[in-house]
C-alpha cells in the first residue's frame, strides 16, 4: 500500500476515536454511492454528520480542510442525501471536516463542525 494511503487510513482511524471520545455513534465508515466515498457517518443525539478527514504530513501546501473544494462539496451533498433517503432518515444533517496534521512525534487534530452547506 502506497505511504499516502497508509497515511490517510491512520487518519481516519484518528478521526474515528476523536469522535468516539466526543460522544458521536460512527455509523458507517467509507461509505460508497456511486463514485464518491463518505469518510465517516457519524450520530450525536438527533444529529447526523457527514466528515470528510483530510490528512496530511505537513502544511506546506496549505491546511488539510482547504482541500476540500466546491465539487468534493456537491458529490458529499449528493451522496448524504441518497444515504439518508435511502434509509429514511429524518433528522438534521452536518458536514463536518476533521483535518489531521502527522508531525514526527504525533498527530494533530481540527474538527471544524458545520464546515459548508450546500442548497
């Protein structure tokens, strides 16, 4: 497996139990619809939220969370909303991004909730 691949797992790992800790339900991990894959779906109480974990080994070329653009948006939009209709869901939806920075000695974590909306 490729050094980003094992990279990007070991961050979503993170992202996982940081939210775990926080109270959140993982309900479902690399979820598919189509061609476009949802981290994390995630539940705390009434709320459903949608993370997209963007890791990196450093921020030369810029914080993890800029990297999620206006298009990675509207496939996450589209995706959500088939899980949610699909399983007929009916509560609110967030969309979170968890940005996780590998130093040497560890790793560093961002959780900026309600990170976009789309309609």
């Amino acid at each position: 497996m490729a050094v980003h691949n094992e990279l990007g797992l070991a961050g979503e790992k993170i992202a996982v139990d940081f939210l775990r800790e926080k109270g959140y339900h993982i309900r479902q991990r690399n979820w598919r619809f189509q061609k476009v894959e949802i981290d994390i779906i995630a539940q705390k109480d009434d709320l459903i939220v949608i993370v997209e974990v963007k890791t990196r080994s450093n921020r030369h070329f810029g914080n993890p969370q800029e990297f999620v653009n206006g298009q990675k948006m509207k496939f996450l939009l589209k995706a959500a909303h088939n899980y949610v209709v699909s399983r007929k869901i009916d509560k609110e939806i967030r969309f979170d991004i968890i940005a996780v920075i590998k130093s040497p000695e560890e790793f560093s974590i961002e959780h900026i909730k309600d990170a976009f909306h789309l309609f």
